[in-house]
C-alpha cells in the first residue's frame, strides 16, 4: 500500500508553532490549526460523518474552510468541493451525481436539498457533542481525498477524482520547480474550491510555510497584503497580474515577490516586460484539474526568450503532442497528453480517462519547439476562459435550447477588455416575434453560474455547420 503521511500531522510534529495561516484578522500556528481540526472532526464524526463518507463542502476561502477540509481527511471522508458561484440547479446535479451524504456550508443555505443529503451549517457545529474517533495518521496513497467537478464538452460536468498520493506528488513536483526559503509566504487569492488554491493549502502543511488569505483577487488588495505579509510568492490570473504591476508604484512595493504564477493561457508580451521592468519573475503555467494544479511550468530565466509558451514538465511528469497516436514533430501541432504521479486516474461513475501507458488525453491542442518547451494553441476547442473561470458552450447551448422559444443555439467566447472572454450566444428563433435580449438572459439566470450566462444574444437565420451537421463554433463570430 502506497502510504502517504496525513499532512497536517506531520507538521504540526515538525514545527507546530510556525504561523499556519493569516488573514486581517488573525494568525493561526500550525499547532492551533490542528487544535481547531481535531475539535470539528470529533463533531463531524458524532454528526455520522465517517471513513469512506462522500461529504460537499460549500464554501469560499477561509481559514474555516482549511478546517473543514483538514478534519474530513482526520476522518477519512472524501471531500467534494463545489463552486460558489454555481446556480442552484447546478449545485443539486454535483451532489446528486457525487452520491452526496452530508453538505457542509458556512451559512444558511436555500437549497432545498433531497432528503438523504444533511446540511451542516459550519457556524452552528458548536451545538454538537464531540466524538472520539481514529484519526487517519497516514493516508493510503491510491484512496480518494478529494472530487472537484469540471465542465465536460456535452455540458455535463464531471467530477475528477485527486487522491492522497496526486496531490502529494503535484507539492513536491512544484517545490522542485519553484524551490523553498525559510521566509516563503504564499498569498492564496484563487478560490479554494478550484485545484490552483487547494493545492495551496496542502504545500502550506508540506512545506511549514504560511499561506496569507486574501479576501477578493483585487490588485489594490493583492498589494497590500504583499507589502503587510512580505508575500514571496502567488498565484494570479493574467488581469489580476496585469491590474498589479499597473498601480506598483514607482518604488515598487513588489520586491519581495519571488514568483508570480500565471495560469489560464499564455501570457502578453507587454504583461512580461512590464513585470520585468519592475524585477518581477513570472512562472507561466499549464495545468488542470484532473492534473491537480500545475503539470507544466516556464521558469522565469526563459521569460523572455520563450515568450507564450508555458514551459516545460515539471520534475517527474511527462508532457507529448499526440496526432493519431503518433507523436509529433517540434512546432506541429497535436493533442497534449501528460502523464505523472499528480495526474488524476479518471472521473466518478466514468471510466478511466488515461491510455494503456498512462498518459491523460488533455483535449488541449499544442506543440514543443526545437528545445522541448510546450506552446498552448487551444484550450480544449471551444473551451471560453473568462476570469480564470472554464465555460463550456455546450452546458449554456443546453440552457438556452430549454427556452420554448428558441430553435437553435450556438455559444463562442467574445474578446473582453476585462475578463478576457466573455460568452456570447447566437439564437434561430422559432417565430417572427422572438423574445428580447434582455428576456433570454434573465431566463439563464438561476439556471446558469453568474460568469456563464451570456453577456450577448445575436439573433441570426442559421448557425455555421459542417458537412455532418456539426455547429462550427470558431464560424459564430463572423455572424457579427
């Protein structure tokens, strides 16, 4: 059996009185973050919450949310983290499909939830009797720690399973890339229901290295934090980063980052030598969920002379341009198929998602140069980033097909000033007298997360399709 060490514990053995956690309103040591587990597990466990229990954890950053998430690994519990940001409907089709016995939030929730699933509102666990329970010491490598959902190209979305062992494996893959100092302090400004702030949370128990929660991913918030905390390192999407080194002032006040990390697509080349004039290392990257975070990364002495590409495999991962199962010649372009100890084994309820030797096919089109370095063409065809956020057209189109009044739909991703993407929506409507823009928008409202429901609707006589009948995303624009 592939042991790994419960995180937490091995910490607080090693160095229990380092600073943990930090918010504006506290910190807390590693010893009193385990005080704080130990106390909530004994309750989850009274509550029914045992080995093996599939439990939701609703929540945004927090340090309440670290607590949940440490105190279901106590257990032996797999957790399911869902996005806040998702509609109602959204929220009971993942705790359907992820068998879920027990949702925890951090406040009353509206949900009407069907009857086999407990609400446990984390701000009243107080009222609850404690439990003695054992206490998972160490984790067995290959069990489920955690399932986070991702938006699959028919529109439904599929839960990823992370085991003990991928995210074991994806902390020290990135401390061999990124290395580590007595006085590292990582600012954690993406949502921890997303793996990129997860991920944070257990290098900050692998490494004894203090993590500072930021309440928004707002530069001027993002600035103060690094000045008041002395950040080293983050995580950012590209207008977060670009927002920043915008108002760093003329003496900086960023100069004790180290590494910023920048995910969700290449970065612009006035990005970069803007963050070099002001001595600013930028770590481009490549990951995903079933990847748990990271699988490529470009160090930053190759920032220049790489420009757009996202690096190279981190230590221990393996990276290949596929076509046809045949691999690909420097600069053709293909499929990207990784493989490594972080990568996920597959979905829940779906079969495995990787091939015979090991390697998941990513739907992610790309090539490597001469030199081995990966440049990202296309993020799974249609796929829209907005935000840092994943959008799948098919899951609106399916939405907006459900509206009596609409005959066809097709959905591609606009160019944003802000936001980089936003999605758009081409209808064929059913009458002479379709509803109105506005109409068709608010009725995506509660069916739809607030970032996917179209900023744009374009009536049109018909939708781009191939010679199968295929819709033809990339065509949409030019119905404009």
């Amino acid at each position: 059996m592939n042991q790994i060490p419960n995180f937490l514990l091995e910490r607080v053995r090693l160095t229990p009185n380092r600073i943990a956690i930090a918010t504006d309103v506290e910190e807390i040591t590693f010893k009193d973050l385990h005080d704080r587990v130990l106390h909530l597990a004994s309750k989850f466990y009274n509550c029914g919450i045992k080995d093996g229990t599939h439990v939701s954890v609703l929540m945004n950053n927090s340090i309440e949310f670290i607590v949940v998430v440490h105190a279901l690994h106590y257990i032996g519990a797999t957790s399911i983290l869902l996005n806040i940001r998702l509609s109602n409907d959204e929220i009971l089709y993942q705790l359907r499909n992820s068998d879920t016995e027990f949702l925890i939030t951090a406040s009353s929730n509206t949900i009407d939830l069907p009857e086999k699933i407990k609400l446990l509102d984390i701000s009243e666990m107080d009222r609850y009797e404690s439990k003695d329970f054992p206490i998972q010491s160490t984790y067995d490598g290959d069990k489920i720690a955690t399932m986070m959902y991702t938006s699959g190209t028919t529109g439904f979305p599929k839960a990823v399973l992370q085991t003990y062992s991928n995210h074991w494996s994806s902390a020290i893959a990135s401390v061999l890339n990124l290395g580590l100092i007595q006085d590292d302090v990582w600012l954690v400004c993406l949502p921890m229901f997303h793996v990129g702030g997860l991920s944070t949370v257990y290098k900050s128990a692998i490494y004894g290295m203090k993590i500072v929660l930021s309440d928004k991913a707002e530069a001027h918030i993002i600035k103060d934090c690094i000045k008041k905390h002395k950040i080293t390192i983050l995580s950012v999407v590209t207008k977060v980063l670009n927002d920043l080194l915008t108002i760093a002032d003329g003496s900086n006040g960023l100069t004790s980052v180290r590494a910023a990390l920048l995910g969700g697509g290449p970065a612009p080349l006035p990005l970069l030598q803007k963050a070099t004039s002001l001595n600013v290392p930028v770590y481009q990257t490549y990951g995903m969920t079933e990847t748990c975070s990271q699988i490529a990364t470009l160090s930053p002495e190759f920032m220049l002379s790489k420009i757009g590409s996202a690096g190279k495999a981190l230590f221990g991962c393996t990276l290949e341009i596929r076509e046809n199962n045949r691999i690909c010649l420097p600069g053709e372009v293909g499929e990207i198929v990784v493989k490594g100890p972080n990568v996920s084994n597959g979905y829940y309820k779906m079969n495995k998602s990787s091939d015979s030797l090991g390697y998941l096919f990513t739907g992610d089109l790309g090539y490597v140069d001469e030199d081995g370095f990966l440049f990202v063409v296309d993020r799974r065809n249609d796929l829209i980033i907005s935000g840092g956020e994943n959008i799948y057209p098919a899951e609106i189109e399916s939405v907006l097909l459900s509206h009596p009044a609409i005959l066809e739909a097709g959905v591609t991703g606009k160019e944003d000033l802000k936001w980089g993407k936003v999605p758009v929506g081409f209808i064929v409507s059913k009458s002479e007298n379709p509803p109105s823009q506005e109409e068709v928008i608010e009725y995506c409202r509660g069916k739809l997360a607030g970032f996917k429901i179209p900023k744009q609707i374009v009536y049109v006589e018909s939708l781009p399709r191939n010679a199968t009948n295929k819709l033809v995303r990339r065509e949409l624009l030019k119905l404009l």
